[in-house]
C-alpha cells in the first residue's frame, strides 16, 4: 500500500525502509555548480564594488560617516562569504567533472 505524506507519494520499497536506487546525472550537476560559482562571483563584485561606494561615501559625508562605514563593512562581509561560496561551488563542481568523466553512477 502507497503512503501519502504532505503530497509525496511513497512507494512499498520506500516504506519498506529500502532507498529507490539513486542515479546521478554529472553532467547536469557539473553545470549547477558552475553557475552556482557565476552567481557567487557575481555577488562577491558587486557587493566590494558596494563597499568600496560606501568608503567614498564616508569620507565625503563626514557628518553621516559612522553609518556609511558600518555599511561598508558589512557589505565587505558579504564580498568575502560570497567569495568563499564561490570557491566552495568551484571545487564541488571540480568533483562532479571527475565523476562524470570516471564514469561513475551514484
């Protein structure tokens, strides 16, 4: 008997406890982490160019300066963790061009 779970449909191997043979297409996987890594690159620029506008802006507005640095530095946060996901996606993406070109079936 099929078991029904908040609208996913289970059959009897899955509820039996035995796992549905998972099979991995690499390439496809490969070329979600490349443009994961775009999109963290993307993001790793345009929040430092972000930062580097609120420096510009703290020096020119002496008057609101602590509010633009504090910007600054959250936005240069933000550029450093951006970079650090895109180097991660880099070598997740590394990884499944090696399974892909092993030919590996997980």
């Amino acid at each position: 008997m099929a078991h029904h779970f908040l609208g996913k449909h289970h059959s009897k191997a899955t509820a039996a406890g035995e796992a549905p043979p998972k099979v991995t297409d690499w390439r496809k996987e490969e070329k979600h982490h490349k443009h994961m890594e775009q999109l963290a690159q993307l993001g790793a620029v345009a929040a430092g160019a972000y930062a580097v506008h609120e420096k510009h802006k703290a020096k020119k507005d002496p008057d609101h300066a602590h509010s633009h640095k504090i910007k600054e530095d959250v936005a240069a946060a933000i550029a450093v963790g951006s970079a650090g996901f895109a180097f991660h996606e880099h070598h997740e993406k590394k990884d499944a061009k090696k399974h892909r070109r092993n030919g590996h079936r997980h």
